[in-house]
C-alpha cells in the first residue's frame, strides 16, 4: 500500500484514476479547489478508511506526506482555461513548483499531467515526443499552452536536481463524468444530440482529433507513474484519427437523434490535425489503448443521458 495524492482528483480523470488507486488498495489524497472539479466525482469514496480530501489551491504551498504525486491540477478545456488566463499560467508555472518542491521535501515521485497543446497546431503529423511544436505564444490559448509546457521545463529541471519527475502528454480523453459545458468536442455533441440541438461543428469538419477512452488513460498514466523507469516525455492517446465530421455522424447515429448540422467559424489557433506516435509508450510502458471509439462513445451517451434526466446542470465556475 502506498500513500498518493492526486492533484486535480476532483475532476473528471483525476476522480477515475482516484477509483482505480482505491480499487488496488492504496491510501489517496484529493487536493482540488473545485473550481472545474466536482465532490459528485468523489462522493462514493466518502466511507472509505483509505481517503481524504483537503480543498486546496495548489498556488499554495501543501505540506503533506506522501509517496506518489499524480498532479493533474489544471482547467484542460479551453472554456474553462481561458475564463481565467492568469489563473490558468499561475496553477502551471506556481502550482507546478510547489508540487515539485514537495516532491523534493518528502522524496516522493511526481507525475505531471502535461498536454497534446505543448504540440500547438502541428506541422509535423502524427506528433512524436520529439517535435518541439507550433505554438502562438500571445494567442487565446497561450495560457494553457506554454504554461504547460512551462511545467515540463520546471519538471526536467527538478529532476536533474533529483527529482524523480515523469511527464505525459495527454491528448483528446473523453468518457463518463466529462462536464457538460467544457467546450470539447464529444461532450458538446453528446449534449446536443441528446437535447435535440443544433450539432455545432468548428470549420469545415475535415480538422482531425484522436479520442482516447478514459479507462485507457488511466491505465497509461498508472504504468507511467509505476514502470521502473521511462526515458523522456511520453504521449498517451488513441492513434486512430477521426474527422470531426465523422465523429459528429457516429453520435448523432449513436444517439437516434435528429439535430442538424450547423457550421461556425474555426477559433483562433485551433489545431487542424491531432494524432499521437505512441510508439514510446509501446516500447516503454507496453501500453496502447483498448477501448474502441464506438464503446467509448456509448458508455459516455449513458453517462450523459442519466445526467440530463437527473437534471444536473452545468458548471458554475468555482462551485463545485
């Protein structure tokens, strides 16, 4: 048994991978200020002997024993990143710090949740951990993006200074606890199709994305945290690329519904083709995704519709 804290455990994987940790017997500590996390995600763990929750901005010093940090703190959908961008820089940049100064203190391992956005909009296809990226440093989503990849400057540095500081890049994850309004694609058109909207799509449709199950990453990001050691950044996806038009055809089947298609103009910087080379986690990790897009998209449907039909509504930033 070990004692983990799970930075951003609140939130939609950090509250699967607290399940998982649970499950394999260890003692794990949520540290997250709700502001796009949710006690919802947690409230079954409440009579468990084996967690505990502190509400806490991790801008903050924490001072706490622990073994494991899985820090995952961070608004990750650009809704919610770009409500407060110096918010936003401030838990990548601060926030980082104090979980890595932490980390030194207690002699704990760390693992940053880093982003596919450290790639930009690329221009080199599929995206391999050794692309340095195409990254607008002023735009809307600079905020997330170079604080990001602020955070993995800060975690390769500590761990020269011996730290033992591991990084994956996340790409597009989606699943059951996803929240209704963060701006992503699957959960905006799960939405919409179940309500019977319109189906907003960004462009033309033809910008590509690679949807990785949430179970999936989990599992990723366990092996990555558990494996003796990893050389390197490691991106964590679903190598299978989907049009977004494709993407919007299979919910709308999926879901029986009836909603139109309705086109809008493309944000700023939006990348026009997402896909990773995880042939480092292959090699490394003996990880690769499992779960299809389709029985993803399922499960996530029924998450959603018996969300709707209890009537939760969407986030109210900060209220948790």
């Amino acid at each position: 048994m070990a004692r983990i804290m799970v930075t951003g455990g609140a939130g939609f994987i950090g509250s699967h991978l607290v399940d998982v940790l649970l499950a394999e017997g260890h003692e794990v500590l949520v540290v997250d200020n709700l502001f796009t996390g949710s006690r919802a995600n947690f409230r079954h763990h409440l009579t468990n002997p084996n967690f505990e929750y502190i509400r806490h901005d991790i801008v903050q010093p924490l001072m706490v024993e622990t073994d494991y940090i899985y820090h995952l703190a961070c608004p990750a959908s650009p809704v919610h990143y770009q409500h407060n961008p110096v918010k936003t820089i401030k838990t990548n940049v601060v926030g980082t710090i104090n979980m890595l100064g932490l980390a030194k203190r207690v002699g704990a391992r760390l693992l940053l949740a880093s982003t596919s956005e450290v790639y930009g909009d690329p221009q080199v296809h599929p995206q391999h951990e050794s692309y340095w990226g195409h990254v607008n440093p002023i735009g809307p989503r600079s905020c997330y993006d170079e604080g990001k990849r602020i955070a993995e400057t800060l975690a390769v540095n500590y761990g020269a200074n011996g730290v033992d500081a591991r990084i994956v890049r996340i790409f597009n994850t989606y699943g059951p606890r996803m929240l209704f309004n963060d701006g992503r694609v699957v959960s905006n058109f799960v939405v919409q199709a179940l309500k019977g909207e319109p189906i907003t799509i960004y462009g033309d449709g033809s910008q590509t994305r690679s949807f990785c199950f949430v179970s999936d990453l989990v599992r990723g990001l366990i092996s990555m945290m558990t494996a003796n050691s990893c050389a390197g950044p490691v991106n964590l996806g679903n190598p299978v690329e989907v049009s977004i038009a494709e993407l919007s055809e299979r919910i709308l089947s999926l879901t029986n519904s009836r909603s139109q298609l309705v086109r809008m103009p493309l944000p700023q910087d939006d990348p026009t083709r997402r896909r990773p080379d995880i042939s480092r986690a292959r090699d490394q990790l003996r990880w690769e995704p499992k779960v299809a897009l389709d029985e993803g998209l399922q499960e996530t449907i029924r998450d959603f519709d018996l969300r709707l039909r209890a009537g939760e509504q969407p986030l109210e930033f900060g209220v948790g």
